[in-house]
C-alpha cells in the first residue's frame, strides 16, 4: 500500500525503518505515462520507491501557470499505488520553504543564461533549490529525471557533482505519444487540433536528425531545416543546438550533441528535444 505523507519530520522517520536502496521520483504531480516509466525503472533498481508531489512555486515566473497547473492527488495516488510506488511525499509549500526569505542554490549562469533560461528567469534557480532540499530530505541512493527536458537534467547532473552529493542520477528516455509528442502535464492543456500541431516539434527534430545522421553537421543547416519543417501555427521560441553536458552552443553537430526546441501552441509552452548520435 502507498503511503502519503505531508511533513519532512514523518518522512524521515519513515524512512529510517527503510532496510533497502531508496529511489525518488520527484514530480510535480499530472502524473503520466512518463512519470509511470520512471516509477517502473526506480521500481527495478530499489527496494523503496518515493515519489514526491510538490508544485514547485519558485519554478514558475510572472505570468505563468502556477495557479492554474493541474493537481489532482487522488488520481496520482491511485497510479502510484498501481505501480507499487512505496511512498508519496506531498508537502505544503510552507513545510518546504517555511515562511520569509529562503536560501536558493544558483546554478552555473552559463548554464541558466541558454535556452529556457532565456526567458524563464529565475526557473532554473527555483528548480535546484528544491531538488537540493528533497536530496537532502529524502537522501534517494537514485534519483530519476525524463531526457525531454535535457537542460533540468543538465544541470542537476552539474548540482549533485559540485555539492559532492552521492546520489546517482538516473536519466530515462522520453516517453511520446503515437504521434510522437512528447508525453507531459501541460498536454492537457492542448485540444484535440493544437495536439496534431504540436506532434510537429518532434518531427521537425526528426528532420534534422536524418540531416545528421546523412552527413550534415552546420548548425545553421540543421536549425533551419527544423525549423521549416514545423506547422505553421507553431509560434517557435528557439531551436538550437547545444553540447549535451554543457549546454553551450556548438558550432557544428557532433555525437552526443542535444537538439532542443521550445514553442508556443496555441497559449501552452511546450519543449523537446533529440541527442543526436
């Protein structure tokens, strides 16, 4: 049975009694699919699964959809204990941040300054600074992220390495749709039109990644093909190309390069992205 817990001090002391390997699943909530892939992989790897449910304010900016993201902790819970998921941690934003200024973990400006971080300011603070504080709350043996949003994982591999911490991060591939989209909460937001729109982001990565794979290696080159091969009402905030570790932008593909895309459907933000190899 799955157990769902509110407070830091219960958690811990639950996690005490636990004999076996811990594995964290941090979520949002929205569960899908995907979620369940990371579920199913920490499943295998650990004897005690936490996946924690927790809207992260500090990850959304002025203007974005903090107050209206989907929540719904029966349905989560109900696919959490049909996975065998041993514990749900599902704070208070008070339990987490308390009340008054917070100390935040900042990472790398060269990291945070590319891509979403362009435009989301302040997103990629809000989201090392509560994966900081579930590591240290929960302290997971493994920690598991979706590859569709490259830069987040990104830059939690750079945060576990420059504060020493010894959980392993687990990186597990993008879960999709029939046609193609890229599996995530904000989906809901789509009808049924902007979800066949919105299928296009990753076909016009595909495009490039056969460029690639046939010997085309110029950014501009790769970029643009992308690019023209979206629908036309896809209002594209970037395509780019960027080295998987890094996330500095390169100037010819190489293997192990990360092709990322951002874009707008109708009012919801969407991103994807191919390793190309």
């Amino acid at each position: 049975m799955t157990v769902v817990i509110s407070t830091i001090e219960t958690l811990r002391a639950t996690l005490d009694k636990a004999l076996d390997s811990v594995g964290l699943v941090p979520t949002m909530g929205a569960l899908h699919a995907g979620h369940l892939s990371l579920i199913q992989q920490a499943k295998q790897e650990n004897g005690c699964v936490v996946v924690s449910i927790f809207v992260n304010p500090l990850q959304f900016g002025q203007g974005e959809d903090y107050a209206k993201y989907p929540r719904n902790l029966a349905s989560d819970r109900q696919i959490c204990e049909e996975a065998g998921v041993d514990i749900i941690f599902a704070p208070a934003v008070d339990q987490i941040y308390g009340i008054g200024e917070i100390t935040q973990v900042i990472p790398p400006e060269s990291m945070t300054s590319v891509l979403c971080g362009r435009l989301r300011l302040g997103h990629f603070t809000g989201l090392a600074t509560v994966v900081t504080k579930l590591l240290n709350i929960v302290q997971p043996h493994r920690i598991y992220f979706g590859q569709k949003d490259g830069q987040q994982l990104a830059i939690v591999r750079r945060l576990i390495r420059d504060l020493n911490f010894v959980t392993e991060v687990v990186a597990c591939p993008t879960r999709r749709s029939p046609s193609g989209l890229a599996l995530s909460s904000r989906n809901q937001y789509l009808t049924p039109d902007q979800l066949v729109t919105a299928a296009s982001l990753y076909q016009a990565l595909q495009v490039a990644e056969s460029a690639f794979r046939a010997g085309e290696v110029a950014v501009n080159a790769l970029t643009s093909l992308a690019q023209n091969s979206l629908s036309p009402d896809v209002d594209l905030e970037y395509v780019e190309l960027v080295d998987l570790e890094t996330l500095q932008p390169l100037a010819n593909a190489k293997n192990l390069s990360m092709l990322a895309i951002a874009a707008r459907v109708g009012g919801t933000r969407l991103i994807d992205n191919i390793v190309l190899n």
